[in-house]
C-alpha cells in the first residue's frame, strides 16, 4: 500500500468519485479502492487485499493466491505499492496474506531482490517447513548475482539454516565481485573453521592475514594462522599436498607489505596523512580504502602521544611512483617538524627502511617515493566503500527483514535495520573534537604608537555540555563500536 495507512475495505459497489473530496478521505470504484493520500495530491490505488488491522482470513491457500493473481494481473502496480502492502500486513503480523501477496507478485514479473528474503522470513514466521524456506533464498540468487552485499546478506541467511557450504560459496562470489573488501573472507573463514572445510581455509585466510586491518587486526592475524596450521595437516593428510603448499606461500606472502608509510609527530596539534598512489586515487583518513589496494590503517592526534602518528600500508601495491602529502591542520607541533618512515617490502627478504624529516608549513609538504617491486598489475578492483542504492531498486527489504526478525510489529521505513549478521548496514567514520567546558577568556593587547597606553580587548567564553547522546559507528576492521 503506497502512503495512508488508514484504508477501507473493498466495497464493490458503484459509485462516483466527488470533485470536492476532502484529501484522507477513501473513495470506493467498482475495480479498488482510491485513498488521496496526505503527502500526495493524487488519488492512488490501494491493494484490494484483506481489510487491514483484520485477523487471517479464512481462505484456503489456493483461494488466497488466486485472489492476489488477479489483483496483479489486473493493476499493473509499482515495486512501492507491494512494499507499502507488506509493511501493512507485516505490521498486523498477516504472514500467510505476506507469503501468497510475495509469492504471486515474483511470478507476475514484479519482483525485487527484497521480496525473496521477506517471503523466507514471513514462511518461517508462518511456521513453513525448513525446505522451503531454504528454496525461497536459494532462488534469490538469480536476481542478486551482481551484488555484492546481497549476496552476504544471503549467505548470512543460509548461515541461520546450516546451509554451510552454500554459504561459502556465496562469499566467494562476493569475494570475486569485490576482491579487496574483507567480510566475504572475515565470514567464509569462519564458517570453514566451523565445518573443517581445508579447501575453504586455504581460499580465505591469506586474504583475512594480508587485508583485515583495523582494531581487531590482532585477533584476526591470530585467527587467520591458527587457521591455516589447523588446515596444512589436514590437506597433507587428504593428499593434497600441493594445495598446502600453496596455503604455505600464501601465508607468507600475506605477512609482506609491499609499502608501509608512518608519520609521527610530538605535541597537542594534528596532522594528515594523504598518499596519492599511481593510479590516481588517494587514500586518506576520509577515503580509508582504495581501488589500488591502499589502506588507511590510523589518523591520530594529540595531546596523547601513544596517539600521534598516522600510518597508511598497502599489501600488494602497484609499482611506480607515490606521492605523500602531509597537512598541519591544527594546534601545536613541538620543533615545526614530523618524522616520516617508509618501508618498501615490510617483513620480506628485501626490507628496505628509510626516514625523512618533514618541515611543516602553512601548505601541504609534499615528499615522492618511488616502489620497483610491487606485486600488484592492475587498479581495477573495487574499493571497499558502502554500496550505492541501485536505480528502482526499493531499500525497503532491509527494514523489512528486521521488523520480521525481531519486532513484528513495529513500523518499517525510515531506519536502516539491523540486516543478517550486521551486513549491509551503512557505516560511519567518527571525527573526534574536542569540546571545551567551563569559563575561558581571551585577550588582546594593542599598544599606541607612543608607548603610552594599551588597549585591550576582552572576550569572555562561557560554554556548558547540556546533554550526551551515545550512538554506535563500525570501524575499518568492521567491528562496532561505541561513541559518544
């Protein structure tokens, strides 16, 4: 149902359509039932399913279908109407009304990507066996084949009903749509280590060891070892011993950085790290990953000093020339000056270190490096950047998934929901200020050309924190955290 909540019943009778029809108010037509809906000025067509806020109907399932057939068979209905019509029936938990209205509008050619995770989640809020839920959101894939995060979405799905290997296998699509995003790997390792799948094992966890940088970069470095030890055994033991091999070489290889840049300073003031690499794109603190594979590690600031540094690495970078710019944005930096480390092949037989000291300015110091061996040929991968909403395709399925999933019946659109798994939510980099409290004053003294008087001019600052709102924004690494 497309806006106006508060709909009729179909009545089929006859009537006529009032000029002077007050906006609200419900008009009935012999074929549907027209609302003029407050935030539109033209009449639109409602659904002429169940009265809404009413119980289940009574009607068979195959009495239920038909009516929806010859519902969608005769409007030719937007994807805004159906959602607008599954929002109200979710909300009034008419889950059969979901399924049949879900089911007919993919046969009618009217389908979305959404309306398959909402019909397996309405099927199994309906109590459907679990066969045919796993049907349902295995037949999503034709229509998702070149997302993605839908794709993620939809292994997390199959994750829920131990469709394990389905589910790598999905990760590993989404893995070659986007190589350098890390959750397709971070998610298929887990599930490898959880099934014992070695081939899996040996796919993913160079890829977490070499890209998952953030927080928890640690944890998953630990994992992704532990891992790989746990599966050479095994494929050693299954004869195939030139695949652990490969996993061999592969988790040495994910331990080298072709290029890693460090900028420390001492002081209370902050400065930027800005590295334009040979392809043209640059990776910074606002744009922390990069189609050439760069990574935007840490941005620091002062007073703290276990804080000041900024650190960018790129673990298959490609060769030529990089062009590192430093910004002094704000406060003190103690000497004017900045100490930058550069190492070509970081944790490789041909490591090589260099240091330079950095005079900052009032513009931007810019410092050239040059990178003969890197092992990357190509920039043509996608960075790791939330997706953008594709043209006439409705977001509506994320909302929708989470009132099924965890409040009926609360109210669909205008949140982002909480998704599968955390996946496909939008993330946001959080800028840190600092935010003065209390009394300050500040003053100027100007003396006349005769030395006689001073002339001074106060300006008083008085500030108070009325209130803290506490939130939730996910780091680089992926995890959440809490901020305030």
């Amino acid at each position: 149902m497309i806006p106006g909540r508060s709909a009729k019943g179909f009545k089929p009778k006859k009537s006529t359509v009032e000029p002077n029809t007050k906006r609200g108010e419900s008009i009935a037509t012999p074929s549907a039932s027209f609302v003029l809906s407050p935030r539109f000025t033209h009449p639109t067509v409602l659904c002429a399913g169940p009265k809404v806020g009413a119980k289940e109907s009574r009607e068979t399932p195959a009495e239920r279908a038909k009516r929806w057939r010859e519902r969608f068979a005769a409007d030719a209905d937007s994807p805004e109407a159906i959602r607008q019509t599954v929002d109200d029936l979710i909300a009034h938990r008419q889950y059969e009304e979901v399924i049949a209205c879900l089911e007919q509008a993919i046969i009618q050619a009217k389908m979305q990507p959404w309306m398959y995770q909402v019909l397996a989640l309405a099927m199994e809020a309906a109590g459907r066996h679990k066969t045919q839920i796993e049907r349902v959101l295995l037949s999503s894939q034709d229509v998702i084949s070149l997302d993605a995060t839908s794709m993620m979405v939809l292994a997390a799905y199959l994750t829920k009903f131990e469709r394990y290997e389905r589910a790598i296998e999905l990760y590993r699509q989404a893995a070659h749509l986007e190589p350098h995003r890390p959750e397709p790997f971070l998610q298929a390792l887990t599930l490898a280590r959880r099934t014992g799948n070695a081939e899996a094992i040996a796919w993913a966890a160079p890829e977490v060891r070499a890209y998952a940088w953030g927080s928890d970069r640690a944890a998953l470095s630990r994992e992704a070892e532990q891992a790989a030890a746990d599966a050479i055994p095994q494929l050693t033991k299954g004869g195939q011993i030139a695949k652990a091999l490969e996993l061999q070489e592969g988790m040495r290889t994910a331990r080298e950085l072709d290029l890693h840049v460090r900028l420390d300073w001492s002081g209370q003031g902050d400065l930027d790290l800005f590295v334009v690499e040979p392809s043209g794109t640059t990776c910074s603190r606002e744009k922390p990953y990069t189609k050439a594979g760069g990574i935007f590690v840490h941005d620091g600031s002062g007073p703290n000093q276990a804080r000041c540094y900024d650190e960018y690495v790129c673990p298959r970078a490609m060769s030529g020339e990089y062009v590192i710019r430093v910004r002094h944005v704000l406060g003190d930096i103690v000497g004017k000056r900045a100490q930058l480390t550069i190492t070509r092949g970081k944790d490789s037989p041909h490591e090589q270190t260099e240091t330079q000291t950095v005079i900052l300015g009032r513009v931007d110091q810019t410092v050239r490096i040059s990178l003969t061996k890197g092992r990357r040929t190509d920039a043509t991968a996608p960075a790791q950047t939330p997706p953008k909403k594709a043209a006439g395709r409705s977001t509506a399925g994320t909302s929708v998934l989470s009132q099924l999933g965890n409040n009926p019946g609360g109210q669909i659109g205008g949140g982002t929901g909480s998704g599968a798994g955390g996946i496909g939510n939008v993330g946001f980099q959080p800028v840190v200020s600092l935010i003065s409290e209390g009394v300050s004053l500040t003053a100027m003294a100007a003396v006349s050309g005769d030395r006689r008087y001073v002339r001074i001019s106060a300006s008083p600052v008085f500030s108070n924190i009325t209130d803290v709102f506490t939130f939730s924004f996910v780091t680089s690494g992926g995890g959440a955290g809490n901020g305030r």
